[in-house]
C-alpha cells in the first residue's frame, strides 16, 4: 500500500469517527474512543478485502467500501460497550 492510501484511509476512517461522535455526542473520551474504533475497523475492513480480494468501492490500493463498513461495525460495537456502566456499591 502506498502512503497516499494510507493518507486517505487515515482522513476516512477519522472523518467517520468524527462524525459518529457528532452524532452519538461524549466527552473527549468518548471521541477517542470513537477514533480509535474507527481506526480499527477501517484498518480491519481493509485488511479482509484485501485477503479475499474484493473491489467494492475501492481507489486505488485502498478498499473504501468493505473497509468503512468495517469502521462503522466497530464504531457501534464500541458504542455500545461504554453505555455498559459499572456497579456502584
């Protein structure tokens, strides 16, 4: 994969964090949560793309399509796990 590629999915899978966090709403910790599952997943969907050889919506080396719906997965699979709120005794 070329820098570019990695430039690109890095701007993508940011945006799409970002704007999970616009929408979803937290604090600072919540945004990097959100990142950093967007990271993951984006670097995830890419990565099975890749391995099976699928092209949906992909530039170049960088296979967008399966890699945001890897994003997106993991952005409300980690949504989910911080509505879980520990016991108070």
């Amino acid at each position: 994969m070329t820098i570019p590629s990695l430039l690109l999915g890095f701007i993508i899978s940011t945006l799409l964090g970002l704007g999970f966090h616009i929408w979803k709403g937290g604090g600072a910790g919540r945004l990097l949560l959100y990142l950093l599952m967007s990271w993951i997943g984006f670097g995830i969907g890419h990565y099975i793309a890749e391995q099976l050889n699928w092209n949906f919506a992909s530039i170049g080396p960088l296979h967008i399509g399966l890699a945001s719906m890897g994003s997106l997965m993991c952005l409300f699979f980690g949504h989910w796990l911080s509505l879980v709120e520990p016991e108070k005794k």
